[in-house]
C-alpha cells in the first residue's frame, strides 16, 4: 500500500526585510530538506509577505511509521532552524482505503 504523509507548515522570518531576502531563506531551506529528507516541498500561501511563507512537504512510502517519522525528524528539523520560527503545522497520513 502506498501512504502519503503531509505536512503543512507556517514559517516566521523575522530578518527578512523583502521578498527577495525572503526568497532566497526559502530557496535554501527547500533545497536542504528535500536533500535530507527526499521530499517534495513548496509554498503556498503568504506569497506577498516578506516575514511570513507557508509551506506544504508530502512524502510517500509503503510503510506508515515509515512517512511518519520522516515528517516527524523534518518536523523537528523545522523547530531547530536558525533562520526562522515555526509557527504553526499540521500532519496528516493518507492511508488508502481497503
């Protein structure tokens, strides 16, 4: 079976002064997740506001404890993030119906 965890995530930028310095915090933590933790991520919302980005992260896999402690170590990788504040998430497993 195929399970799809995601996981959606408000993000606080407190230096950022533009939306170009805004972009390029974004960009970089985008890139080193999806190295570490081979995830498909973008942002959403809060597209205009320099301080502010929401984003969504899914993973998938054939094992549910599998996707979910991925989301849970990006999770708490979010938590550790220097640039930034994690404001609010929220988790969700996809489990197919049988």
């Amino acid at each position: 079976m195929l399970y799809i965890g995601v996981l959606q995530f408000t993000l606080e930028i407190p230096y950022a002064t533009s939306l170009k310095d805004k972009r390029g915090v974004i960009k970089s933590l985008k890139d080193r997740l999806r190295r570490s933790f081979n995830v498909s991520i973008a942002e959403f919302e809060d597209l205009d506001s320099a301080t502010m980005a929401t984003l969504g992260a899914v993973f998938a896999g054939s094992d549910n404890a599998h996707v979910n402690s991925q989301l849970d170590h990006l999770l708490n990788e979010l938590q550790e993030w220097r640039d930034g504040t994690l404001i609010d998430h929220q988790l969700e497993i996809i489990t197919p119906a049988e």
